[in-house]
C-alpha cells in the first residue's frame, strides 16, 4: 500500500504542489492526471525517493520511504519512465535485468535465477520473443513493455509510471494500457500518470487530478471525470457521450471567455 500525506514541495522557493494526499490499493491503478507544469513528475519523484526537501510523508506498507535504504526501496517501489535511450546497444534481456541489480553486490552478475525471472517477467507482459533483440531497434511500445518487464523483474509492488504511453501510436498505447490494466486486476499497485482523461476514465480504477499544485478531484473514475473537470485542467470544453463500447470524451473545442 503506497500512502502520502500531506505533501508538499517547492523549488527554489517556486511551489511546485502542496497538501497532496491519497493513497493506492493493492490491485488498484489511479491515474494521476494534469497539465504541464502541474507537479505530477515531480509528486513521482518525491515519492521514489529522487529528490528530498519535500515535507509531509509517503508512506508504502507503513513505513516512512525516508527511513528505508535506497536498495531497500527498490524492492518496494518500480519505476516505469517514459522512455530510455541507453549508451550500448543492450539486448532487450540485459535491460530487464537492470531490475534486478538491487538485489546483487557491487560488480557481481545475474544468476541463473535471476535470468530466469527476467524471462519470466517478458513473457508476463508477451514479449519473451525479443529476448535477443537489440533494444534500440525495437518500436516504441516494444520498449516501453521491456521497461515495464524490468519494473516486475524487480519484484516490487508497487509500480510507478510516468506517462508511459506520452510517445506511443494510439495502438501502442491501448497495448501498453491494457497490459498495466491486467497487472493491476493481478494484485499490484500502480500509479501511473497520463495526459489523456479518455485513457483514465477507459483503464483505471481511481483519479487524482492536480491543477495549479493542488488536488482539484480524487475518486473513481466516473466520478471524478467532469466536464467542469476537464475545463479546470486543460481549459477545454468536452463532453461525455455514452457509446454501447462505453463513455467516451469528445473534445468541443477552447473554452470561449465571456
């Protein structure tokens, strides 16, 4: 259970959020959504233990995240980016194992077990296949399902994501989305950022939504989505339209000032 309470955090004396609290369940996902600039990388960062300067707690299974080892978190908390553009030409294997590397003593590598959990954790989300394949000429949703891998090769459980589908085609993304989707209904946390309200409403149990540093809506996913919603956040108006496929968001332009 990963909880925060209270949190808040400034960069060189520029708020970046304040008195942000939620907390996320076991096989839940909760989409955090935001414009830009609203705090959402940064919230991720504080809660993976990146930056500190930040007040308030995170909490995951009880414990103050500021109290436990980095190695230690590792075992609790994934972390998911957006994309990764690495130095060598990597097989998509060796950057699964990357999450394993917490576990291991300084220069040593992987065991027999360690690999085999690496297949493992590839399969899991259908891409054993590109075991042997150079990283770098995989597509974009390729890589993005060989960093999530990596995230379950970690063995943690909580998994946080940031805007992993921000440079996928709009397949890529509804492949990546429904994998994330399954591992949550399979038990695991996560947290994961969109900038997408249709990806949050169509996938995830619960939102949070920040505007302008503060939590402007925190619920399930029907609830919290509002047309005023989406025109708090993105200055847009939309509207909600029910389809036998189910809701869907349809944008209606800028918001027009009187």
């Amino acid at each position: 259970m990963l909880e925060v309470h209270k949190l808040c955090f400034a960069f060189r004396q520029r708020e970046v959020f304040a008195n942000v609290s939620f907390r996320a369940e076991p096989g839940e996902l909760l989409a955090v959504l935001g414009p830009n600039g609203a705090g959402k990388s940064t919230l991720f960062r504080c809660i993976l233990g990146f930056v500190g300067g930040y007040e308030g707690t995170v909490r995951v299974n009880g414990a103050d995240t500021r109290k436990i080892s980095p190695r230690k978190l590792a075992a609790l908390l994934a972390y998911i980016p957006q994309g990764h553009r690495p130095a060598f030409g990597y097989t998509a294997l060796d950057m699964v194992l990357m999450g394993v590397t917490h576990e291991l003593p300084l220069l040593a590598s992987p065991r027999a077990r360690q690999v085999e959990r690496a297949r493992e954790a590839m399969a899991r989300v259908g891409i054993e296949a590109l075991a042997d394949r150079d990283f770098t000429r995989l597509s974009g949703g390729e890589q993005q399902l060989v960093l999530i891998a990596r995230g379950l090769a970690q063995r943690s459980g909580i998994l946080i994501m940031d805007e992993p589908t921000a440079s996928l085609d709009y397949g890529n993304q509804i492949r990546v989305l429904q994998r994330v989707r399954e591992l949550a209904e399979e038990g695991y946390t996560v947290l994961l950022s969109t900038h997408n309200p249709q990806h949050a409403l169509t996938f995830s149990h619960r939102v949070l939504a920040l505007s302008h540093g503060r939590v402007a809506a925190l619920g399930t996913a029907q609830e919290a989505l509002t047309e005023e919603l989406i025109r708090t956040l993105y200055g847009v108006e939309a509207h909600f339209l029910q389809t036998p496929q189910g809701t869907v968001i349809v944008s209606a332009g800028e918001v027009r000032q009187p």
